[in-house]
C-alpha cells in the first residue's frame, strides 16, 4: 500500500519498504528501527508505526511520519512526523500529515487524531493548524492538538 500526493508519496514502513531508507543513508532517529522491532513481535501494528515519506521526483526519502501505536478504544490515534531539516519550509510536512490523516479516517478504526508539539517548534504548529488541526491544550512546554473524522469530509 501507498499514499500518493502531487508531491509525494508515504509507504508504510516494513524490513522491505525500509531497504530505500537504508539505500539512501536516511537517519532521522531512532523511531524506524525501535518500529520495525514492535512489528516483527505484533504483526497487527503494520500501518500503525512509521511511515516513509518519499518526494517523487527524485525517490529521496526525506523524512518519516506515523502513528504512535494503533488507535485506542475510543478510535483514537496519535500522528507524530519529522523530515530532514533540508527539506523544511516546503510543505511536505502539512502535505504528508493530511493525507495520513485521511487515510486514518477511511479506516473504521479512527474517529480522533491528536498531535502534541514543544510550544516553540513554530514550524511544527504551523503544520498542525494548516492540516485543520485544533489546539485542546497547553501546559509550560507542550500544546495538545486534535481533529476528528467529522472536522473532515472523506
């Protein structure tokens, strides 16, 4: 399975999938690998963990988006994202983020995602609010984010 953008395209993350990244020297943190181990143990997480986000102009992966587990029983599932820094500022973050989120509200699994971000990652909010996500609340160092299915239509 792939997601497709205009720009993009996001594939889950698998020992098979992750060969591109490792082909590319792709390292952005620990969280493929630490991903990779939980699936190998629980097959059911696949689409649940990381995903990999490729510019398809180039094939280059750069960064990698996913969910933090799958959804709990309310249908709740939490989204966390990173990409390499030289590809910041471009919109691939908002343009990955939405179609994840779409996908996770075609599924009869999610109802809710939510977000959390350091209250100064100004790019990382602005992702959030371009992607109709809205703040639910804040402590000293973080803002909660949420959507859910019926904030979208799809």
């Amino acid at each position: 399975m792939e997601l497709e953008t205009q720009r993009l395209l996001v594939i889950p993350c698998t020992e098979k999938t992750v060969e591109i990244a490792v082909n590319q020297a792709y390292d952005n943190g620990p969280e493929i690998s630490t991903y990779l181990t939980q699936l190998k143990e629980d097959p059911s997480l696949l689409y649940w963990g990381s995903w990999l986000v490729i510019r398809k102009a180039d094939g280059i992966v750069i960064g990698d988006i996913g969910f933090k587990g799958k959804p709990d029983e309310n249908k709740v599932v939490e989204i966390g994202y990173g990409l390499l820094e030289n590809y910041w500022n471009s919109g691939y973050a908002t343009e990955s983020v939405g179609v994840l989120i779409q996908w996770a509200f075609r599924t009869s699994k999610v109802d809710k995602v939510v977000a959390e971000t350091l209250r100064d990652n100004y790019g990382s909010i602005r992702v959030l609010e371009k992607s109709n996500m809205k703040q639910v609340s804040k402590t000293d160092t973080m803002i909660n984010w949420e959507i859910e299915k019926s904030d979208l239509e799809v």
